[in-house]
C-alpha cells in the first residue's frame, strides 16, 4: 500500500465528485473539518475540504500532515485567470506560489514571506509534471468529461493547460480594477485564487510534496460570468474529478 496522498478542494461540489469515485471512505472530525479516509485505485487516500482562505487552508494542511501522515497533496479547485490566454475552461497547475497580499515593507521587500528570504515558493516538480499529464489527458478526452450543450454554454472550445505562477490572496479578485493592478504587478502571473500559496508554505515547511491544479472559473474581471454554481457543478466539479482518477490510475 503506498503512503497516503491527500485529494483537498476548497468548495463542497468539487469534492463530492472525487468521493464519488472512493468505495469506502470513512468520516473523522478533527479541528472542525470533515476529513474523508478511504482508497482509490489502490492508494490511501484522505480528502478534505480546505476551507476558503489562507488561514483555513494553512490549518488544513498542518493538520493532513501531522494528523493523518500524508506524504502528497494534491489540491484542484478553481481560479480566476490573469495571464495572457487564459481562458474560462483552462487549467493552470501550479509551478511556483506566491502571496499577492504579502507586505511587510519597508522592514522586507514587498511580496517576500517574512523569515524565508523568498516571495515564492515552488510546487513539487515531479507530482505537478504527473498532475500536469493528467490534465492534459483530460483536456484531450473533454467531450467524454463535459457534454457538447454544457461546453457550448460556457465557450469552451479548446481548452488549454498551463503551467507557470500561481498567486493567493485574501482578497476575492473580481473587478477588472484589481485585476489590471495585479497584472501590472505581478506579470507573470497566470491566475489567482485564496489557497494555494498557504499549502505551498506549509507544505515547505515539512518538505510535503505538494502539486495544485485550477480550473479557470472566470478572468477575475469586470465580465465574469453570473452563473458561478452551474459553472462549478457541470465543468470545474467534472474536471476534478476526471483529473485525480487519471493521476491515480495512469503511472
């Protein structure tokens, strides 16, 4: 049996659709959060829901490590995308993480996490080049994942992976204000959203391999789209579950 990996999402929907796919998980209660136990295509597996927020998702991952002794974690949900092409429907899986609300200047530069000397922090290479594979192999198998009505309803007509930075932040991104602030800042910037970078810290902490996958959700902007709930249910839920199946089943 191989150690344990943890499957985290930050809203309900899309977990349901990846304990759909477990047998035989078992529910445990530990510091207000339902943690699931159970097994997938012959790995132990934990999942959870990750809460909203840096603070949330940092409790969340101290306790998957110390409690539960996962030794991956994986984290899908989604973003809302920054970078130039991306579009509602893509992916981006995270290579490095970054706080856009981390400022203790003028004592540290803007951006850099106090006592660490860096403003990033890098994902796992190995276990995102294998999420990044399934990812892919979603994309390319999307018509089996998303009906044609579904995928006419929201413009997704070739959807794309990308792989690059990741940002976080306490701050729901939605205006396109923010977003162009955000861009201008920070360039390189593919998408942004509440979670990942407090799972990075963490998770380089206690040297957890880590690797987090997003589903473009909207463009953080002015334009975002209204009906963020079908979204979630018929496409980002869909995509997560569809992703975490093939990282679990294909070598």
């Amino acid at each position: 049996m191989t150690a344990p990996i943890a499957i985290v999402s930050a809203l309900h929907e899309e977990l349901a659709a990846v304990l759909a796919l477990m047998p035989d998980e078992q529910q445990q209660t530990v510091g207000g959060r339902t943690f699931w136990r159970g097994h997938l295509h012959g790995h132990e597996v934990v999942a959870v829901l990750s809460g909203i927020g840096k603070v949330a998702a940092a409790t969340t991952a101290t306790v998957l490590i110390e409690r539960f002794g996962v030794q991956r974690i994986v984290f899908t949900g989604v973003a809302g995308g920054l970078g130039d092409g991306v579009n509602v429907g893509d992916v981006v899986v995270a290579k490095q993480f970054l706080q856009h609300d981390m400022d203790a200047s003028p004592i540290f530069a803007r951006h850099e996490v106090p006592g660490y000397g860096r403003s990033t922090f890098d994902a796992d290479a190995a276990l995102t080049a294998q999420l990044a594979r399934a990812s892919e192999g979603m994309l390319r198998e999307l018509p089996v994942h998303v009906p044609d009505a579904v995928r006419s309803a929201f413009g997704l007509h070739a959807p794309t992976c990308h792989r690059g930075l990741l940002i976080s932040g306490d701050r729901f991104v939605s205006t396109t204000a923010e977003s162009k602030a955000l861009r201008r800042e920070l360039p390189a910037a593919l998408a942004v959203e509440m979670e990942g970078a407090a799972f990075a810290q963490v998770c380089h902490d206690y040297q957890v391999p880590l690797a987090v996958v997003r589903t473009i959700s909207d463009r953080s902007d002015d334009s975002a789209h209204v009906d963020f709930p079908r979204f979630l249910r018929e496409v980002a839920s869909r995509y997560s579950a569809a992703i975490i199946d093939a990282l679990l089943t294909r070598p």
